[in-house]
C-alpha cells in the first residue's frame, strides 16, 4: 500500500537543486559512481577487471528501479547489499565493491551530498549578503527609532540595521567558506579503518594508499581522514549543522524584527497579488513569509540537538546507532537552510517601507531618543553627570506616564528640563538639539558603507551569486 508521505521540507520548502542532491534516485546514482571510480582506479593498480565491465558500469548507472531495489532489502535487511545486488545485476558483473565495507560506499557519498549541499549555499547565502547590502544601501540615511529591550532608545538607520543583520551573516559566510575548502572525506579505509582488505587485494600498503588517493581525487575531496574507523568522527556532522545554524540566525534576526516592526506598520514583507492573509479576516497582511523564517531557524535547532547527541557517542572503532539520526538530519537540516535563505532572499525583494509611519513615530519619540545626548551637552556645561542623569530620568518617565494616561497629548520633555537647574541648559539650547536631533546618527553612515563595499567584494569572488534569483515560494 502506497501512503504516499512526502518529505514536507523537501517537497515544499526545498529548491531543485538541494532536492536532486539529496533524492533517493540522485544518491544511488552517486553510490555507482563513486564504485565505477573505485573500479577504475583498482584496475589501474593492477586488479583484474575488464574495461567492458566498467563501460556496462558506465551504461547502467543511471537505470535506476526503486521497487527493485526496496524489494531486495526485504530480503537482505541490508540497504548496500540490496543496492550492490541490483547494480550488479544490472551490469552484468561483481567487480564493484572489491575490498570495500559498506560504510566506505555510504559515508563518502554521504560527504559528498553534504559537500556540494554546502556549495549550494554558499552560493544563496552570497546572494542574501548582497541583496542586504543593496537595502543597507538604499536606506543608509533613513532615521528610524532604535529600541534597546525593545523600548526606544536612540536612533538609528534602516540601513544600519540591514548592515547589523549583513555583517553576521558574512561571519558566517567565511566559515562556511573555510568549510568548504577544508571538509575532509573518510575515504576507503576498511571494516576498522586500517584498509586491510584492500591491502590484501592490491598486495601492499602502499597501492592501498595510493587506491586511497584516486578515490578523493574522483571526489572532489579538499582533504581526508587518514586516521579514522568504521565511520568518520560525527563530531564533523555537529560542526555541519551547527554553520547552518549559524548561517540561518541573521535570517532569523531579521524576520523577528520585521514582524514587530509589521505590527507597528512601519515595514511589510510585500502582499502580492492575489494573496490572502486569512481565511476569516480579509483585511489581514500577515508576514508570513517571516514567520516560515522562523520556524525554518526553530527546525534547525532541533537538528542541532539530534546531531549533538552522536558527537562523543561512538563505540570503539565505530557502529551505526547514527544511521537512523543522519538520515533524517542532515538532509532535513540542509532542506530546511535551503527554503529559508530562499524565503529571506524573496522578502529582502518584495519588502516594503513606510517612511511616513517611521517618521511620525520617530517625531513621537525624538525627545526620549535624544536623552544621552541631552546629558553630555549638559556635563559639557558643568552639571554633574550623576545629577543630571537622575533628572532626565524623573522627567522622562514622568513625561511617559503623562501620555499613556492622556494627561498631556504632546511630548513636553523639552520644556521639564529646562525648568530643572540639575541640568543647567535653557529652552532654546535644548529645542536647537531637537531641531537637529534626527541628524544625530553617529557613525552610521559610516558603518553601512563599512558593510557595503565588504558585501561587494563577496559578489567580486563570486560572481555567479550576483545573478542568482530564488524559485517562486509558496
């Protein structure tokens, strides 16, 4: 009976290309590549195998029969077995698998899935940079109020936050590429991780090492384990999901922030045409596009947790306990990376901004916001720091109180502390800084500009990332 359950990360969040690394159909397909290379490279150090038998290898290697495959399992409770029964089958030979344990075919496809998963994102993580940088950009000189515990605070720009949020991800981003550069793959090493059999098979350590060499070469491998078990240390795939984690906290940051600021109506994440917010509530834009953001970055953690319980939990030279946690983990934490740097990068696109709703709301602020440059102009002027401080505070929180019990309908701030000899400083002084108060922005031109030309020399190294375009999303 056919229930028909997809992967819901895989059919509804995933792009083609991180599906088609991953895909049943896509792995076994690896799976005989990678014995077609070991085959290749044995006969070259000197094992009997006939080239017609590679060239059958070569021709069937993609004639893949999923029932087949799942009806020799059931017999054999062994997935390799099964897969190797059919290959060979198929090609009309048993020269594949010659010397080799199961966990030499699966943990380095497995790698490989991994490694050009991570490449996968380099690439769309690249182009998140860049489409921060262009809003970081576009809204550089935008003044919006900036909360601290999520009270307002002081101002700052839209486009500082957009480089806040930019410059975390390209921390991230220069270890994913150091990752990438650097990933090693366990190679052919054998039951234990001593390459006996494949010592035996081409008579010296020596041709089994070189066999070794072939197999990362036909790989793509930017390094190896030379001194591992049956499995590679797991500890590998904590560090894996832990740089997706990484990658996906910006993102995530991000999209948290957008809601509140949605809430607020001072941004939206697009409405498009066509789309509803709700089925009771017709009026309703939800950012729901940010929201599936931070559900992806919620799944993600859940995958952490699954893959930290196997770093530090490996038995003598290596078991499978993993095997069940990884099959599930590592696809589902790359799918899930996947949609959301797919989901940021449309937003980042679509997004919307309200300058007039920013601007009343930082009119409504601006003599709170103000407050810390209030009091050095007021230490400037001799009054104590301590002193001072403590007046602006009894006079802002009374000022506060005030408005939210409808005592006064305007911000008076200004007008308090002028009467307050604490702070020494006449009204005009104080109405001149809030005349020029939304030009106190610091270093914030400054530090978007910092970020931009950063992000662009990322588009400069890789140039393919300035023209990638994310599939449309559900």
């Amino acid at each position: 009976m056919n229930l028909d359950l997809p992967n819901v990360l895989a059919e509804r969040y995933a792009s083609p290309s991180m599906k088609s690394v991953w895909s049943a159909t896509g792995k076994i397909i690896m799976e005989r590549e990678f014995w077609i290379a070991v085959m290749r490279a044995q006969k070259d150090l000197g094992v009997k195998i006939e080239k017609a038998a590679i060239d059958r290898s070569e021709r069937v290697k993609a004639v893949v029969d999923l029932e087949s495959i799942r009806n020799r399992e059931i017999v054999t409770k062994h997935d390799v077995k099964a897969r190797l029964e059919e290959f060979a089958e198929k090609a009309g030979h048993q020269h594949a698998h010659k010397g080799m344990t199961s966990r030499d075919l699966t943990e380095n496809v497995e790698q490989l899935q991994v490694h050009r998963s991570l490449g996968i994102v380099l690439e769309k993580g690249i182009a998140t940079l860049l489409a921060l940088a262009e809003k970081a950009k576009e809204y550089r000189d935008l003044p919006v109020t900036a909360r601290s515990h999520n009270v307002p605070a002081q101002l700052t720009t839209l486009g500082k936050r957009m480089a806040n949020w930019g410059e975390e991800l390209e921390r991230s981003l220069e270890s994913l590429t150091r990752m990438c550069a650097t990933y090693p793959y366990r190679g052919l090493k054998g039951a234990v991780g001593t390459r006996l059999d494949q010592v035996t098979l081409l008579g010296s350590a020596a041709k089994a090492q070189k066999l070794d060499q072939k197999v990362m070469e036909h790989l793509g491998a930017p390094a190896n384990w030379e001194n591992v078990g049956q499995v590679y240390p797991r500890s590998l795939d904590f560090e894996v999901v832990s740089l997706l984690v990484r990658l996906s906290s910006a993102p995530a940051s991000f999209a948290k922030t957008l809601r509140i600021m949605a809430g607020h109506e001072l941004l939206g994440e697009g409405f498009a045409k066509g789309q509803t917010g709700s089925s009771a509530m017709p009026h309703k834009m939800n950012s729901r596009s940010c929201e599936r953001i931070n559900g992806f970055h919620a799944i993600l953690n859940g995958h952490l947790t699954m893959v930290s319980q196997l770093s530090g939990d490996q038995w003598n030279e290596g078991d499978v306990s993993c095997s069940v946690v990884r099959r599930i983990a590592l696809p589902d934490a790359f799918f899930a990376l996947d949609g959301l740097l797919d989901t940021f990068l449309t937003v980042l696109n679509q997004m919307e901004v309200f300058p007039a709703v920013i601007k009343s709301e930082r009119e409504r602020y601006l003599p709170f916001l103000l407050t810390t440059t209030i009091m050095m102009e007021a230490v400037k002027e001799g009054a104590g720091r301590e002193d001072a401080h403590e007046a602006i505070k009894e006079h802002a929180v009374a000022t506060v109180k005030d408005l939210r019990r409808g005592k006064t309908k305007e911000n008076d701030l200004i007008t308090r502390l002028a009467k307050d000899k604490r702070v020494g400083m006449k009204i005009r002084a104080l109405q001149a800084l809030v005349k020029q108060g939304e030009t106190r922005l610091g270093a914030s031109a400054e530090q978007v500009d910092y970020f931009v030309k950063r992000a662009h020399s990322w588009g400069e190294r890789y140039p393919d990332a300035k023209t990638y375009a994310p599939p449309k999303i559900l």
